[in-house]
C-alpha cells in the first residue's frame, strides 16, 4: 500500500473512531463533541480562525441528527437551482433556517465551511457569479441560487444533490462523503 494511501486510511480511521465514540456517548453528540473529536488529527486547522465553525458544525449536527424529520425538494433549472428544505419539527426547522442564513453569509464574506463536499470549493471560488435569495418560511427556507457561468450552475446542481444526499441518509451521507474526499475516490 501506498504511504499516501496508509496516511489517509490511518486518518479516516481515527475520524471514523471520533464520530463512533461521540455517537456511542450515553448523551449523544451534544453541542461540541464532535468537533472536540475533530480539534486533533485529520481535520486539525479545518476551521482556523473561524470563531462561527463550531456553531455551525453544531447546526449540521442537528440536522443529520434529524434528517428523517426533513423534507427537502429541488428544482433545477437552465440557470441554477430552486431548493425548499422544511421540518415539521420547529427544532429542526429552527436548525434550517439558520444554517440557510449562516452558509449565505458565509458565502457573501468568502468564509468556506466545507466538510468534504467537492462543489463548495468551486461555489466559494465563483460566490461573486451567484445571485442567491433566501426565503424564510415557518418551516424552513427556500432558496434560489442562480448564474450565468455554466460550471458554477453544475456545481450549484451538484451540491444541491449532496445537500439532499444529506438530507436523505443523515450522518451515513457525511460518512460517504468524509471517506470518497479522503480516499480521492467517488461516492
């Protein structure tokens, strides 16, 4: 086996091992234990000088934690996406709002939150090519991401597939996506 191929087994490993132990807690993951799982080893500086990273990954917790409770639909068109993501459950739809209002200030101010998603990287490197507006509903939001750039419609397409990826299979679709980003390799 391959050195580069050792390294990223040893470190799927070790954040496979994080998530286990922190799931396998009596409590649960709780507000930060992931991300103390994750403040050493092979995410190490993922969120340097990000004081809103834990927030958020507490969001994307939520989320995955309840992604049986939400209902999420997308429609692509020529020009970019139109998603409706909602909850019955206000503590979910509560979670969706503001991750929505978070990720497009992040956006905005070019702060990347990635865990391991291939589009986001192109979506940050072209945020001055997307016109996005944002509708909060009780439920949740909708969200209309447009462009004109053809690759940054792909990508915004493609998220939105991992974004209901997510959305379908909680945190197994995170685990998919940690070990193809680590591996190099494909869903």
């Amino acid at each position: 086996m391959k050195r580069s191929t050792k390294i990223a087994a040893g470190a799927f490993a070790t954040l496979g091992l994080a998530v286990a132990v922190a799931f396998a807690h009596p409590g649960g993951m709780g507000p930060g234990r992931m991300m103390q799982g994750m403040q050493h080893g092979p995410m190490a500086g993922m969120h340097a000088g990000d004081a809103a990273f834990q927030a958020d990954m507490q969001l994307v917790h939520e989320m995955l934690a309840g992604h049986d409770k939400i209902k999420r639909t997308v429609e692509n068109r020529p020009d970019g996406i139109r998603t409706v993501t909602q909850s019955e459950d206000p503590q979910v739809a509560q979670a969706i709002k503001a991750h929505v209002g978070s990720m497009e200030q992040r956006l905005k101010d070019g702060r990347i939150f990635n865990l391991f998603s291939p589009t986001l990287p192109v979506l940050f490197d072209n945020k001055d090519k997307i016109r996005t507006t944002v509708e909060m509903t009780p439920k949740g939001a909708i969200v209309t991401q447009t462009s004109s750039d053809v690759r940054v419609v792909a990508a915004l397409q493609a998220h939105a597939e991992e974004v209901d990826e997510l959305a379908r299979d909680g945190m197994a679709a995170m685990m998919r996506g940690m070990r193809a980003s680590m591996m190099g390799g494909a869903r």
